[in-house]
C-alpha cells in the first residue's frame, strides 16, 4: 500500500512539471519590435496624428513624400514630425526641394536646418540604421523695432521681415549691443540699406558705418555692421555708447 502511494505522488509531480514547462508567458513576442524585428525608438507620448498634418502645417512647408508619418503633433509655436521608412538620401532630396521653395538650408543630415520667414526646421535621426527621422517646425514671432529703446539715428532697414524681438544688452558701463535679423534682405538689399544709413550722415562703406549726435540731451556714438548674410536672412549688429 504504502508503494502505491509513492508511485501517485511521483506520478503526480511528473504531471505538474510537464503543465509548468507548456506554459507560455503571454508575452507578445518581439514587443517594442517593428514587423522586421528592427527596433523602434520610443516615440514622445504627446504625438497623437499619424499622416501628413496639412492643415497643422504652413503651405510653404512641401510634404514629405519618401516616407511614413508614422506620428505628429505639437504646439502651434513647436511641432513634432516624426518618420519611418526613409533615408538619408531621401532627406537630401527633400533638402533640395525646400531650397528650390526659398528655403535657406544649411548643413546635412542631424545637422541639417533649415528657415524661411519666421519658420526654423531641424532634422534629427532617431535610429542608427537612419531610417526615422525626426523634424522639429518651430514657428517664431515677427518682432516689433525697438523705436522706444535705441537712438532714433538707428534706422530701421526698410524692407524684409523682422525675425524674432530685439533684446538689448549693456555689455559695459554706458555701452549697449544689439542684433536684428531680417528675412528678405539679401546682399543687395543689406548693401541699400547701408547706403541709407550713409545717406543720413552715417560714415563707411558697404559693411560698417559709424556715427556720433545727440540723444536725451547727452552726445552718443553708434557703430553698425552687417553681421551675417546667409542667402535672403541678413543679421546687423549695433553698437551704441555713451560719449567723453
């Protein structure tokens, strides 16, 4: 009797250890994979919008075409688009479609930009095969000029777009900086502006111009450059200061 009984509890455990090792861990297998088993990098969790977002995006913005949007979204000042499926000499096609659109673009690949009015793209591969592809649209604000704040003998250029606010900074005692960028003016058109500011007294040439006069009863100095002219973007930099 007492051999029967161990031979069914041995019968027993060989009847459970077979159940446990035919168990499955109900986990889908190749979780967080693509279909090919390539891995798919995390995707932020505030992208809600699979497909080209037209009525989200400027009509200057081309739509790209050598891949999947497999996710978009964002703010109206800082939008998200991310891709699958492409490559990087897709994204040099779409470079070269941007710049034929008057998009001014510089760099290539993760290092790629691109910016046209008040709109900035930047381009960033999530993977390491460079197969999606992350583009951030940012969207600035057209600045005011800063009429209140600086001499009046400071013209404003003329034409162009104000990209942005003027902040102006004291670098030292009695002495003040400032930038202003202006999409739409290209060489020629910084030259005219140059040539304006000359033709109200200013003293230089093409690239620089200085000038002293009054301003709130005490007598100052002013010194303008042109900064930067990349294609239609231009950046000036003004130097203003309190005279001896």
């Amino acid at each position: 009797m007492r051999h029967r009984s161990v031979w069914i509890v041995v019968l027993l455990l060989l009847l459970t250890a077979a159940g446990c090792t035919g168990k499955t861990s109900g986990k889908p297998a190749g979780d967080g994979q693509a279909s090919s088993g390539q891995s798919v990098p995390n995707l932020p969790d505030a992208l809600k919008s699979k497909g080209w977002q037209a009525d989200k995006l400027p009509d200057e913005l081309p739509e790209y075409t050598e891949g999947v949007v497999a996710n978009s979204g964002g703010e109206e000042d800082d939008y998200t688009i991310i891709l699958s499926d492409t490559d990087k000499e897709a994204l040099a096609r779409y470079l070269d479609q941007l710049r034929e659109g008057g998009w001014i673009v510089t760099g290539e690949n993760n290092d790629a930009k691109a910016v046209l009015g008040l709109y900035t793209l930047n381009f960033k591969w999530n993977d390491p095969d460079s197969t999606w592809l992350q583009i951030n649209l940012r969207t600035g604000k057209e600045g005011a000029w800063p009429a209140d704040q600086i001499p009046p003998e400071v013209l404003q250029p003329p034409g162009g777009t104000l990209v942005g606010g003027v902040e102006i900074l004291q670098s030292i005692e009695d002495m003040w900086y400032f930038t202003y960028t202006y999409d739409g003016i290209d060489e020629e058109a910084a030259r005219a502006y140059m040539q304006l500011l000359r033709d109200n007294g200013w003293i230089g040439d093409d690239m620089a111009v200085s000038k002293a006069f009054e301003w709130r009863g005490e007598e100052y100095g002013a010194y303008i450059e042109v900064y930067e002219t990349i294609e239609i973007r231009t950046t000036f930099s003004c130097n203003f200061y309190l005279g001896d």
